[in-house]
C-alpha cells in the first residue's frame, strides 16, 4: 500500500495514485495530489466547481458521472477540459476528486435500504459471469454483487426493502428446491402483480430480478 502526505496529514493511495477510502477524501488530500496530476499553480474554483460536482453525483447515486456529463454541468468544453485537468479526466478530475473507475457503489446514500450487517462494496473483489452477465456459480453470489449489476445496468435508483424481498426469495427458494421458481410463483410468493414486478425490475423477469439474485434459467 502507498501512501502521500500533506498538511500534516496521511492518506492510502493504489499504486496508480487513487485514494483508497472514499470516505477519507477531504480537500487536503486533493491539493497534496494536484502536481501529481500536472496543475502547477494550484486548484482554482474552477478545478474545485468539477471536484465537487463528481463528488456529489457519486455520493448521491454512486456514480461517478461521465466526462460529458461533468463538461455539460459545468460549461466546460475539450480545451477547457485540458488546461484545467492535463492528466486527463479520470487520472486528473476524479483522481482528485478521490475516485476511481473500480469503484462504483460506495455511496451510503446510493445503497438503498441495504440488509443489515452489509458493509460497501469491494471493489477488488471479481465475479465469474457469462457473456450475457449471469452469475456462473449462485454461490459466488453476495449483495454487493447485486449492487454492482443493478448500478451495471442502470436497474433502479435506490434498491428498496421491496427488491430485496424478491431477491432473497429468489435465492431462497433456489436453496430450497434447485430450480428457479416460475414469475408466476414469485408474484404471488411476493404479494405483488405483474405491473408491480416490472416497476421494481424494468428489464424484465429473468434478465433483471433472476439474473440480480445471482441465478439464471437453464
């Protein structure tokens, strides 16, 4: 583990320079980071206008946003983008901003109703998918693997007690009888219509609520 010091202060970076704790972030660490990243003179209100705005995108969806979207929101054209950030957006802006692509779902504000005793995700931690994003093996699954592909595939804002209940059951009843139950036996396990099912998962049954459970069809 690596680390960088400024004002009196210690921070744990990758070995690409990236803070490792979200949480950790303050304004010193990005002022200690700025030459690393190649802005010389200091962090103007404008380096700190993008800095914050990726900061409260992430925390409120867990999302870091794209480069056109943080452009867009702060008026800020290509060569604008250059001679604030030299190092590029991801190794200059949300470097700084104390983000890294790894990570995605950290945000307390983003989790959701999460169940209890569920800590952020790892974002070191590798799950074996098909090539349509199906868990190969449900007991790789965990929630942060849920977490992930719902972020993934822009499921929902914030997952509620609702989607869990549905994805545990999922789960459960595979554990149970080793297949997945019918969407039929899951509305009425669950309590809810069909319309109700396509509002919590959009993309569909299988693709959306089985494939978040950590299951597939065969």
């Amino acid at each position: 583990m690596h680390t960088i010091s400024y004002n009196h202060k210690i921070y744990h970076i990758d070995s690409r320079g990236f803070i490792q704790d979200f949480d950790k972030w303050d304004k010193d660490f990005a002022k200690g980071m700025a030459k690393e990243v190649e802005i010389i003179n200091g962090l103007t209100e404008r380096h700190w206008g993008v800095i914050t705005y990726i900061r409260d995108v992430f925390k409120e969806n867990g999302r870091c946003p794209t480069v056109y979207q943080t452009c867009r929101m702060n008026g800020i054209r290509l060569r604008g983008l250059k001679a604030l950030f030299p190092s590029g957006y991801l190794r200059g802006a949300c470097k700084l901003a104390g983000i890294t692509y790894r990570v995605t779902v950290t945000s307390a504000a983003w989790l959701g109703e999460l169940p209890q005793n569920v800590k952020p995700v790892q974002s070191e931690k590798i799950y074996r998918v098909d090539i349509l994003g199906f868990l190969i093996d449900p007991d790789e699954w965990d929630e942060h693997f849920c977490l992930h592909k719902a972020n993934e595939m822009k499921m929902f804002n914030k997952p509620t007690k609702k989607h869990w209940q549905v994805i545990f059951y999922l789960r459960d009843s595979y554990k149970k009888n080793k297949v997945v139950p019918t969407v039929i036996e899951t509305c009425e396990a669950n309590q809810i219509n069909i319309e109700e099912l396509e509002k919590l998962f959009p993309d569909g049954y299988h693709r959306g609520a089985v494939k978040l459970a950590g299951l597939r069809v065969k």
